[in-house]
C-alpha cells in the first residue's frame, strides 16, 4: 500500500510540479510538415489563378513551339524535304538522278544541236560529226552520276550484308550468357563491323533512350533497307514480338546471310568469265572495223576516185561515200558498246543498270577510237 501511494505521490507531484512544456516546431518545419501531410492525403494543391497577360504569354508560347513542331515535319517529307536536303534526296536512290540528269541531257543536246544548224545549215545534222558528239556527251550526263551512285550502293549494301552473319552470331552469344537484347546491342555496337558499324551504334542509341527492341529494330531494317536484311530483320522482330526463342532465330538469320552471300560470291565468280567475253567481244568488233574502214573503204575510195575519169572507175568504188560509212562505223560501235555494257551488267550482276559503268567505259573507248585515230 505504501509502494502504491508512494507512486501515486509521485505521478501526482510530477504533474503539479513538473509539466513539460514543449517548444512549437519552427516555421519552415511546420510547412514541412504541413506540405508531406497534404502529399500523404493526397489533397490537391491549391489552383493557381493566371492573369490574361500570363495567359496570353502561355498560349504565344505554345503556338510559337507547336508552329516549329509542324515546319519540321513538313521538312521531313515530300516537298520540304527536297528544299531542305536537295542533294541527299536526289542521292539517297540512284534512279532519282535521272529527274536531274535527263533534262540537263536534253537542254545541252538540243541547244548544241540548234547552234550547229545555226552555223552550217540543215544539212549538218545528216553530216556533222559534231551530232554525234552531243549524242555521246549527253548519254554520259545520264549515264555517269547514275552509274556511280549505283555502283556506291551496290558497295554499301556488299559489305553491309557480308557483315550481317557476324553481327547476328554475337547478338546471340550475348543473348546467350544470359544478358537481355538492349543490353546485348549495347555490348556488341563497341565492336567493328565494317560499314554495318555506325547503323549498329544507332540502334543501341535508340534502345538507349528505352525504345522496345522491336521499334528499334524495325527502324534499323528500314535505314540498312537491303533484301537479305529486310528478310532476316522481319522474321528476328515477330521471333521477339512472340517471345520465341530469339536466339535461335539470330542463329538462323546468321547461317541463312551466310549461305546467301556465298551464293553471291560464288554466282559472281561464276559470271565473271561472261563479263569478259562481252568486253572482248566489243573490242574485236571496234577493231575489225577500224581495220575495215582505215585499210579496205579507204584503199577503195582512193583508186575509185582515180579511175572515176575512166569508164572502169564504177568497179574500182568510185561511188563510195567514205565519210559516210565512216559514221555509220561509229553509230554501230557506240551502240554496241552501249548495249554491250548492259547485257554485261545483267549476266555478272543481275541487274541491267549495273551495266552502266561497263556501258561508259565501251563507249568512250569507241568515241575516242572513231573521233581521234580514223
């Protein structure tokens, strides 16, 4: 009873004697304390009421960046993009060049030809070289831009695919040992694959900047945008939508543009020897009429022209136009080794405008032989 009452005492002597009075908290502490109560209970902060010059500067502001939005998507397309990017959209695919070339071929054609005619009549166009010259010069305005840029492409897209087999294998190994397909890009874009390096480097950009793998990989097709890759592409990103085994898949696409560019290489080797035989083939031809045209036409016309003053002058040729048949010569080499360039082209490559460079190089071989030693 005692030890109660002595508790009791004290209990009641601490709260006579003793109160604690405690200090109220700062006032920065208490709108800490005041705004993380309001986060916890999930209030609405206070509405905060714009004035109509704040207003009016809020909606200048918005339509000033959603003006700028618009006039670069207009840049990116159609029209815009060809004031804005000129020569990468004439250069990007080489048949665009001949929107440019064609006319430029016809403007210089038609205008040389017009000043020949000025300074040696009609009859210049039945019997000046100079037509022929224009002839010439103008298929190679068309002809050169288109060729290089044919040739540049088919280069890129050679080395893109040869590298296409190393890259999918170690994607895979990567995929392999356990790592996901962003971390494995991420990996794999610090090694060297050639031309396929920069693409590879801006897929990891992109999945980066948490892009799916899918989108990624799609736009990634589209900038490579080769047959072998727009196949193998598609079938790794609807292996990865399914969620299959993309390993596998990028074991296949490796082998599959692996077996494909042997077929390549070995169907080049192959077709190489046609090749040559068609530059050999003009290169005969060229000859045996220059032989023709500098031995046998000229021979001919010289001893018709000094027997024309006697009645046996017609049986030596004193009738043949040698300058004529001369030009008919060059009008059957040119072509010939204009069209000899394409039929190359479609036998070693596949394609008739990869004849071109070989059409260029048959061409100016018979020009310079018909305008310069005949």
């Amino acid at each position: 009873m005692a030890l109660k009452d002595l508790f009791s005492g004290k209990n009641s002597s601490k709260g006579s004697g003793e109160q604690d009075v405690k200090a109220p908290p700062p006032e920065s502490q208490q709108s800490r304390i005041g705004g993380l109560s309001r986060l916890l209970s999930k209030e609405k902060p206070a509405r905060v009421d714009l004035g109509e010059h704040e207003k009016t500067e809020f909606e200048r502001e918005s339509d000033a960046i959603i003006s700028r939005i618009e006039k670069h998507r207009a840049t990116e397309h159609g029209i815009g993009r060809l004031l804005k990017h000129p020569i990468r959209v004439i250069t990007e695919k080489p048949l665009k060049t001949l929107f440019i070339t064609v006319p430029a071929a016809l403007i210089f054609f038609f205008a040389g030809t017009v000043y020949i005619i000025r300074d040696n009549g009609i009859g210049a166009i039945f019997s000046s070289t100079g037509i022929d010259d224009l002839a010439v010069f103008a298929i190679l305005i068309v002809s050169v831009p288109l060729a290089y840029l044919d040739f540049r492409e088919s280069w890129r897209r050679r080395h893109i695919e040869e590298a296409l087999p190393n890259f999918y294998r170690d994607l895979a190994g990567m995929n392999d040992s356990g790592m996901t397909l962003p971390n494995a890009v991420h990996l794999v874009a610090q090694s060297d694959y050639s031309t396929l390096t920069p693409y590879v480097r801006k897929l990891d950009n992109e999945m980066s900047w948490n892009t799916t793998f899918i989108d990624a990989i799609q736009r990634f097709r589209a900038r490579l945008a080769t047959p072998l890759t727009d196949r193998s592409i598609d079938l790794i990103a609807k292996a990865s939508k399914a969620g299959g085994d993309v390993s596998e898949v990028l074991r296949a696409a490796a082998k599959d543009s692996y077996e494909y560019i042997n077929l390549q290489t070995e169907r080049r080797n192959n077709m190489l020897i046609y090749v040559v035989i068609v530059f050999i083939s003009f290169l005969v031809f060229v000859f045996v009429i220059y032989i023709l045209v500098t031995t046998f036409l000229t021979v001919m016309a010289t001893a018709g022209s000094a027997a024309s003053t006697t009645s046996a002058g017609a049986q030596f040729g004193g009738s043949i136009n040698l300058p004529l048949y001369t030009r008919i010569f060059t009008h059957a080499a040119l072509i010939q080794g204009f069209f000899s360039g394409l039929v190359a082209g479609q036998m070693g490559e596949g394609r008739v405008v990869a004849g071109l460079k070989y059409s260029i190089v048959m061409l100016l071989i018979a020009w310079v032989m018909f305008r310069f030693f005949v």
